[in-house]
C-alpha cells in the first residue's frame, strides 16, 4: 500500500466520524506531532555541519581546483 493510499483511508475514515470528535482528533494529531519532533533530530544547516571549513586554513589548499588537478595528475 502507498503512501496516499494510506492517506486515503485515514481520510474516508475520519470523515465517517461524527463532527463532535474533530477537536480530539486534532488534539490527538498535534501530540503524534509533538512527540514526532522531539525524537527526530534536527538537521543542522549545511554551515552549521562540524566537517565544513576544517581545512580553511591549509595554506597548500588555498586554490582547491589546483590542488585536486595535482592529486589527479598521475591518474591521467
């Protein structure tokens, strides 16, 4: 079963219930929420990623395009 197909039956589902439990359906749809975002981590921006800018200061690295060219030149 897919994704949407799933989704189509939560729907058809929730529609069958009276109108009077959409205020605890949304409450109970909020907490699965709330608990979902709690346990997942956050994912930091691509910046924030401890690996990037390591080797900034490598002075044999200030032209990368150069420096990659080199280590390819025996291969080619």
């Amino acid at each position: 079963m897919s994704d949407l197909d799933l989704i189509a039956q939560i729907d058809e589902k929730i529609q069958q219930l009276p109108v009077e439990l959409l205020p605890e359906i949304d409450d109970y749809v909020n907490s699965l929420l709330q608990e979902y975002q709690n346990t997942v981590p956050s994912v930091k921006k691509r910046s924030e990623q401890p690996l990037i800018g390591i080797w900034k200061d490598r002075e044999d690295m200030q032209d990368v395009e150069s420096y990659v060219r080199q280590l390819r030149k025996p291969r080619y």
